[in-house]
C-alpha cells in the first residue's frame, strides 16, 4: 500500500511586494485583502528553472528524512506545465540533478490546479502496480516565466514554489478513492497559447469552480464513506481569498476547517495543496483531510487522506 510519507517545500526568497503596485494597477487595498488574498508573490530567479526549484524542494525533504537514501528510490515524477524544455521530460533532469540511480521510473504530468490529486492517485497505481517501494512526487510550476506583467489579475496572484511528496509502503497518510470533473468546453478560461503569456478568465473559472466543486467534493466523501463531521480539515486549491471564502460559505464549511495560507508567496498552481498539507504531517489530531484541485482545464479533482 503506498501512501504519503512526508513533504519538502520551496518557496523562493525573492517577492515582488502588491501593495506597492496598486496604484500601478488602479485598484484599492481591499482588492488585495478581500479578492485575491495575496500580500506578496514569491518570484524565482531568472536563472532558475523548473527542475532547480524541485532539487531546492528535495533539500528541505531531507531535512525532515535525513535518513532518506536517494539511490533506493524507484519513481520520479514532475507535475508541471511549465517545464524546463518542452522535451525532455523534467522529471529526467531531476534524477539526473539529483544524482540518483538510472535503475528508476520518471515521467511528468501536464496538469495545473488540479495536478497534485490526479498525481498522487496516478503515482499511487503505478508504484503499487509495479511493486515499487519508494517514489518522489514533484510539483513545480513557476507561472513567473508565462506572467503578462501588465495584468493585474494574473501578476498580483501567482507565485513560484515547488514540493515534493515522499511516497512510501510505510506511510503516515493513505490515499482513497478520488472524484473528478472536466469541462473542456470552457478550456481558454486560463490558457496559455504558443507567443503568448498566461490569459485567464476570473469570472468564468469562478462560475465554474462554484458550480462543480461542491458536488464533486460531496461526491468524493461519499466515494470515501465519510461525513462533515468525519473530516478534520478540508484542504482546497488556494486560488484566492474570493474562491476559498465562497466555497465555504456555498458548502457551508466550518471555516475552521479551511486554512487559506497564501497571503505572504501567490497561487503556487499545483504546490498549493501540498504547501498546506506539510503542516498536517506530525499534527495527529488530523486524521482525515479532504484535498480539493480545480482550476485549468477546467478540472477537479478530489480526494481523502487518512492517517495510519
């Protein structure tokens, strides 16, 4: 059985300060405090890529498993859509980066904010599948590099930032069962097309968040034969102050229970699940936690987590 053993993060020194901008931008304090959520975006260096900020990620992982040894793990994998090279495949230069043993599996998975779900299930079923024991799921997307620096709604929100999630058979967490929904219909709310930068489509990533992401979750529970009052903290996609405040109050959610922990480093796209997560690994009082993607695709993606 593999599941979640530990998580290793990064988040960039480097911050480009919102409040500073906002007259740049024409907007006012409360659309930094009330929509976005968003003090400050953590912002890579130029020189740095992808693979560089998982190798970073790797470093704070072993401070945690100082114990790990790098050449018995079986599996790498990279969630990015914001890769080193459009080929290779990241994950390859992570291993090599790393200096890991060539006698391993490694691939990358295209998917944003919904990317950390589908990876953990995609990264569970393929180590169980082929008995592998120890595997290393990354997740590093610097929008930074794809960002229209003249646009608000995108260049006060996303930050840079990778994770990496241990996959073990001796885990802390197992992972169940998971519930998805895809809407290609409405795939140009957040694209990125060939000479282009990022063009997203608040207000129709918002409807669409609304609509789906109550039911799938209520799906996933149901999927996991758990109640309300059997989750002890829903983890959802930190894609703004506005998206997480209306999702709780649609699923009346106790806020409690929904951590919202971006104001200081952006929307991290796909690490902003796991950059919650870390703080849950030692706090046993967490026993069954809910993780919630959604966004470009549009997708969502659900699942629970259990401690052993």
């Amino acid at each position: 059985m593999i599941g979640i053993k530990n998580i290793g993060v990064y988040v960039p020194e480097k911050r480009i300060n919102n409040i500073d901008n906002l007259n740049r931008f024409g907007v006012d304090n409360d659309f930094l405090e009330k929509k976005i959520g968003v003090h400050a975006v953590s912002r890579k260096q130029d020189s740095e890529l992808a693979s560089d900020l998982c190798i970073s990620a790797f470093e704070d992982l072993l401070s945690r498993e100082p114990n790990l040894d790098r050449s018995q793990i079986d599996f790498f994998c990279v969630c990015t859509q914001n890769g080193d090279y459009q080929l290779p495949h990241t994950s390859a230069i992570v291993v090599a980066k790393l200096g890991c043993s060539s006698n391993c599996a490694a691939f990358d998975i295209s998917l944003g904010c919904s990317g950390y779900v589908y990876s953990l299930l995609v990264v569970k079923s393929f180590m169980e599948a082929n008995d592998m024991k120890q595997g290393l799921l990354f997740t590093s997307d610097p929008y930074s590099s794809v960002l229209d620096t003249n646009d608000k709604n995108t260049y006060l929100l996303f930050g840079d930032a990778a994770t990496v999630t241990l996959l073990t058979d001796s885990p802390i967490f197992t992972i169940g069962q998971g519930a998805f929904d895809t809407d290609g219909t409405k795939y140009d709310n957040l694209i990125k097309r060939k000479n282009e930068t990022l063009q997203m489509n608040g207000r129709g990533i918002f409807n669409f968040v609304m609509r789906y992401v109550p039911e799938n979750v209520r799906r996933c529970m149901k999927l996991n034969e758990v109640d309300e009052d059997g989750v002890d903290a829903y983890l959802l996609h930190q894609a703004s102050r506005y998206v997480v405040d209306n999702l709780v109050h649609r699923m009346r959610f106790n806020p409690g229970k929904v951590p919202f922990n971006i104001q200081q480093y952006g929307n991290t796209v796909s690490s902003t699940i796991p950059l919650l997560l870390k703080d849950y690994i030692y706090d046993k009082e967490k026993q069954t936690i809910l993780l919630c993607g959604f966004g470009v695709g549009l997708s969502v993606a659900s699942v629970i987590i259990r401690r052993l």
